[in-house]
C-alpha cells in the first residue's frame, strides 16, 4: 500500500467533504474510485455527480450569509444591463 498526499486549497477541501458526504463516501473514497474508473477505462475525465443541493443545504446558507454580510457592509456593485455589456466588450 502507497500513501499518496496532494494539496488542496482549505475552501475547496471542505467543499469536497460537503459534496462526498452528500454522495455517502469520504475523500478516500472519492479519489479511490476516481483512480480504479480512470485504470479500468484508460481515460479521463468521467462524471461521477451529486445530487442538486437543496438551496437551504450549508454550503448555500453559507454563500448566502456571505453575500448578505457583504451586502450590509456596502461591498456590492450596481450595474445596468447596458453597463454589463459594454464591460463584455471592452
């Protein structure tokens, strides 16, 4: 047996544990499967998924008092759909 380490970024590491743990699996056995299917079928990328969050899961309560908090602190910008597409263009 090999131990195999990698880095991931702290915010994505804990996306990761949401989104195996909504599938029933840890990251273990996230990166097991994904090493057996991509050994068995010489191939990447593959598509294992998730279920659609339900809105009111964690990870989107957490995103929405993130913008909220921003909101409250006056962090946000108003553009009209003629500024938008004008910034597309440039």
């Amino acid at each position: 047996m090999t131990t195999v380490s990698i880095r991931l970024d702290d915010e994505e590491k804990k996306d990761l544990d949401v989104m195996c743990a909504e599938m029933g699996m840890n990251i273990t056995t996230f990166y097991m499967i994904y090493t057996k299917k991509a050994l068995r079928d010489r191939r990447i990328p593959f598509e294992i998924t998730a279920p659609e969050p339900d809105f009111y899961c964690e990870s989107n309560m957490k995103q929405l008092r993130k913008a909220m908090k921003q909101y409250q602190e006056g962090k946000f910008v108003v553009k009209t759909m003629d500024e938008l597409e004008e910034l597309a263009n440039e």
